[in-house]
C-alpha cells in the first residue's frame, strides 16, 4: 500500500513535467524555458557610488606613486582617493589630513570605499587607503611602489566615509 502511495504522489507532482519526461525516456528533449541564475542585487544610493568609487581606485592599479600627484598617470596616497570619489561626484578634502578631520568619522564596520588613515613618516605625517573590501584595500603607499591591493593593516588613526549622509 505505501509503495501505491508514493507512486501516486510522485505520479501527481511529475504530470506538469510529463512532457519534459517522455522527452528525457525518449532520448530527446524538448525546448526547455530558460532559468537565469540570480546575478547580484541591484545597488542603490551610497551603495552605488561606492562601488563605481572602488571600481575606480582598483583600475588605478600598477601606475607609480609621485607625491603631489592627482592621476591619471600617477597618484599619491590622497590624490588617489580625491579623484575616485571626484569620479563619483563627491567632494572631499584633497589631503590625507584633511579627509581624517574633515569627513564622518565611520561608525561600525567599516565598508569598501571607506578610508582608512595611518600615521606616517611622509611629508604630510598622514596616509590614507580604501576600502575595498573582504579585508582588503587600495593603496598608493610611496616612492617606487605602484598603486596596489594589499590587506588592511591594523593600527589605523581613523576610518571615515565621503559621502555620508548625502
């Protein structure tokens, strides 16, 4: 009797496909509808101008480092930060220094395109990288070393967010 049941169940749940089923007996298949996966959630607001920000930043990878430098041939720590967020619309103070004491101060996790300030030896005793992501951020850190993806390092003044708020 359980063996009828099932059967019964199984016969019921496969009648809407049974066309799909003589297809796979047979050694054929019909036209299939086409499943899409998922792709990722559209991105609104701050979320948006973030990632065009880190988009931004990571194709700066590889061009050297020149203190003073705004791009696009060549960055220095804070020149690469103004000018991803200035591709994306948003104003911030062009210094490492300035973007510490000028912009608001991350409150939580702190989240890709956020900037993270060290204390430095440098010209301007500051230096600034981005967030972008999974423990990980873009730096232009100095003389002979490229822009470049490295891993957050600890010991940092400050975080803050371009754009809060807006």
């Amino acid at each position: 009797m359980a063996v009828l049941v099932v059967v019964t169940v199984l016969a019921a749940l496969a009648a809407p496909h049974a066309r799909v089923l003589r297809g796979v007996v047979a050694g054929s298949l019909p036209n299939l509808p086409t499943v899409r996966l998922p792709g990722p959630a559209p991105v609104a607001g701050d979320d948006a101008r973030a990632a065009r920000v880190v988009t931004f930043a990571l194709g700066q990878r590889g061009k050297p480092y020149r203190w003073g430098a705004e791009g696009p041939d060549a960055f220095d720590c804070s020149g690469l930060t103004w000018a991803a967020w200035r591709a994306a619309g948003v104003a911030i103070p062009r210094t490492a220094a300035g973007q510490l004491a000028g912009l608001p101060r991350v409150r939580g996790r702190i989240q890709p395109g956020d900037l993270v300030i060290y204390a430095s030896r440098g010209p301007s005793r500051r230096h600034v990288a981005m967030v972008v992501g999974r423990g990980r951020m873009v730096e232009a850190l100095g003389r002979g070393i490229p822009v470049r993806l490295t891993t957050i390092r600890g010991g940092w003044l400050g975080a803050v967010r371009p754009g809060a708020g807006r």
